[in-house]
C-alpha cells in the first residue's frame, strides 16, 4: 500500500538488492493475490510471500496473521530453491525516487525498536508461565525473529559505515 517513493526509501534504508513492489490502488496484486486485509478499515494487505513461476502459476503462498508473522528468511529461501531457476539476465528495475513517510523510522532507530519488541514479547513469556503451547511458540518464534532481525541490521550498518 505505500508509494513507489517509500517502498523506494525502504530499499534505500536497507541497502535492498531488489526493488519493492509498490501497489497504493491495489489492481496490481494486492486484489488479483487475493492478499486484502478483509477487516483493517484502511484497507492495507496482509503481510504475504508468494512465489511465483515463470509460467505465471503460483508455487508457494504464505500469509501472514498480522505485521509481525513473518517466515524465516532461510525458509523463503528454500522454497525459492525448490524451484530448480538459473539466475536472471533481465535489467534491474528501477526503484524509483526515495521519499521516505512521515513515520519512518531511521535506520539507527530500527536497533532500539528491534529490542524492545524482542524483550516486550521474551518478558510477556516469562511472566506467563501458564501460557498454552501455541503462545509459548509464537512467543519463542517471535523473539528468535527479532535477534535474526537485530543481526542484520547489525550487519548492515556496519556494512554502509565501512564502504
């Protein structure tokens, strides 16, 4: 739902080796993916992760129940793999100019942000002990995403200062 000009500003934050599909009016996938949030009253999508082959079939699909479910990179990783393609020859295109929204959150803030989150969700898991197990897995997956997360930005920053 962001514009080409924040998708582009997040590419640039974080140094994206890919462009970032931009679908504000939702006719470009948001709809045709069939990703609508049904119920969010600002008609965002639900955060999804489809693959598609280069006969245009889908070959894997996951949604997201809210902004914070996300698959682990090595994962989406492996479903790319499974799909057995060479590397592309094609022209990389253009992410567009960076204009980053009012809320966006630099990239020196997003350690602090990441943390929080992370001991937010760890100290929810302790206090609760009598979680059921679905929570205390959601709780576990939750923390390990963000450590995952604060490592590369980590590794990022580190990265953009030295070159």
């Amino acid at each position: 739902m962001d514009s080409v000009g924040q998708q582009a500003a997040i590419v640039d934050m974080l140094d994206l080796p890919f462009p970032l599909l931009s679908d504000p009016d939702r006719t470009l996938a948001i709809d045709p993916l069939g990703v609508a949030d049904p119920v969010d009253p600002r008609e965002l999508a639900t955060p999804a992760m489809i693959l598609i082959d280069p006969e245009g079939e889908e070959a894997f699909r996951f949604e997201s129940r809210d902004y914070a479910d996300r698959l682990p990179e090595d994962e989406v990783l492996d479903h790319v793999r499974k799909l057995g393609l060479g590397p592309t020859t094609q022209a990389a295109p253009s992410a567009g100019t960076p204009q980053p929204g009012e809320r966006a959150m630099p990239l020196d803030g997003l350690p602090y942000y990441l943390s929080g989150a992370r001991f937010a969700v760890a100290a929810f898991g302790y206090r609760h002990k009598d979680l059921d197990e679905g929570l205390k897995e959601d709780s576990k997956a939750y923390v390990a995403q963000m450590d995952r997360y604060r490592e590369v930005v980590r590794d990022l920053r580190k990265r953009l200062n030295s070159g």
